[in-house]
C-alpha cells in the first residue's frame, strides 16, 4: 500500500510541476490545483500547496508574495521583476534590473547577506484602464 501512495505522490507531484512549467499566467495554488484536477481529479489542495513549498525550495519554481492575494508561482526562477494589475490580479514579467537593486543593497549593507530582491510593481493593465476611462 504504501508504493501505491508514493507512486500517486510521485504522479501529483509530476503534474503539479508540468502544470506550473507550462504555465504563463503566473497561477496561485487554487488555478494549479484546478488545472491538476483536470488529470488527476482526486488531487487536494493542500497536496499542490506541499509540492508548490516543494518546489520553490527546491529551486524549480519561484513563489511570488503578492501583498493582499495568494502567492503565486513562477516557471522563470531567475531573478526579474512582475507587474501586478490592481483591477483584474493578472501577474506579468518585467524585464527590471534586480540584480543592480541587490548590487546597491550590498554597497549599502555589504554584511547583510543580501542575495536576492523581489520587485512587484501594482498598476492597471491596458485592458484594465481602458475599462476605467
């Protein structure tokens, strides 16, 4: 019984992870676990939240912290920036320089240790302000 039960972890986690790799929309763990329960509809959420952990320890994800809204997850692990639309929620890459912020940080505090920096910008997306105006 228990090698069924790794070979069903073993599985969920195979799609969780295919599911965020193949994802552009930055999804939280509830649009992971929707996606997820299209193949394996016994998934749980609290399953999917364990792997997502997992896998952004591991490197292989990038959690967002997006204040005010559910996490969300990254397939691009290196370090960029997101802009995050106020109205609609929806989570975009930006090309920014974080490197230069966490170079400026070190001149600043060069015994802080600080090896990564995270840049949310909040604004309205185009769809978003043409709605408004």
């Amino acid at each position: 019984m228990e090698n069924s039960s790794r070979k069903r972890n073993t599985r969920q986690k195979a799609a969780i992870e295919r599911v965020v790799l193949s994802a552009c929309d930055h999804p939280t763990a509830e649009i992971v676990c929707d996606r997820v329960k299209e193949e394996i509809p016994s998934v749980s959420l609290g399953t999917v939240y364990r792997v997502l952990k997992g896998l952004a320890a591991e490197g292989k994800v990038r959690e967002i912290s997006v204040p005010d809204a559910p996490s969300r997850f990254d397939k691009t692990t290196h370090m960029h920036a997101h802009f995050v639309c106020l109205s609609c929620g929806k989570v975009e890459d930006i090309a920014v320089g974080e490197k230069e912020v966490v170079a400026a940080a070190v001149k600043l505090y060069p015994h802080a240790g600080i090896c990564e920096a995270e840049i949310i910008l909040k604004g309205y997306c185009p769809d978003c302000k043409e709605k408004s105006v």
